[in-house]
C-alpha cells in the first residue's frame, strides 16, 4: 500500500542553526514526471523557551501589512500550509525558513503530504 505522505523527520536546530528562506515543494524531474509533489507541510513543536526559532513566512501578504508572518515556538503548537494552490500549481507564498535559534535549541516534527491526486 502506498502512502500519501513521507516518512516524519525529526528536525533539531543548536544555537546558531537556521534554515534559510525555502519552499517544500519541487518541480518533478522531465524524467519522471509521475514523482509525487509535496501538496502540504505540517510542522509540529516540542519545545518552547529558546530565544530565536521562529518560522517566519518572508512572502506572506494580508489586507493590512506586508511584514512577514511569525510563528513562536511552542510546545504542542502545529502549523499546516500548502505547497499547492488549488489549480495545482505550486504556492510562492508557501516561501517560509526557520530563524537562527540564538539561545537555546529548538526541536519540531516535520510531516509532508503528497498531492492527493496522485495514485
């Protein structure tokens, strides 16, 4: 039986440790156009109290500000967005990276999800 998501990652970021600004999602290969693409991202924390760590969204836009999204770390506390938008293509604004812990350690749980239109 296939599964519509990947494997959990356990993610651990020491004092210092970032991820820069990225998307989850990827364009399949011209060779293998049938590979799954990443439709959602859930990102579940188990801790809180570093200093730093947040996930911010850089390209997030609202009516009323144009500064980024940010997320604090806290046990427990899960975000979901999609990859995708509902035609298939894939969502710029799913742009998102994880802050430099500058004190401390942060530790979350990343689950994606494939397309549900694959099979």
């Amino acid at each position: 039986r296939r599964s519509n998501a990947e494997d959990l990652q356990l993610v651990h970021y020491s004092t210092s440790e970032q991820y820069t600004a990225h998307h989850d999602f990827s364009y399949p290969s011209l060779h293998h156009q049938d590979q799954p693409a990443r439709f959602a991202t859930l990102l579940l924390y188990l801790n809180e109290g570093m200093k730093g760590g947040q996930t911010t969204f850089p390209r997030w836009r609202n009516g009323h500000t144009g500064k980024k999204l940010t997320v604090e770390p806290e046990i427990g506390k899960a975000i979901l967005f999609y990859n995708q938008l509902p035609d298939g293509n894939m969502d710029d604004l799913s742009q998102h990276a994880a802050e430099p812990v500058q004190h401390g350690e942060k530790w979350l749980i990343n689950l994606w999800t494939w397309d549900p239109s694959f099979r």
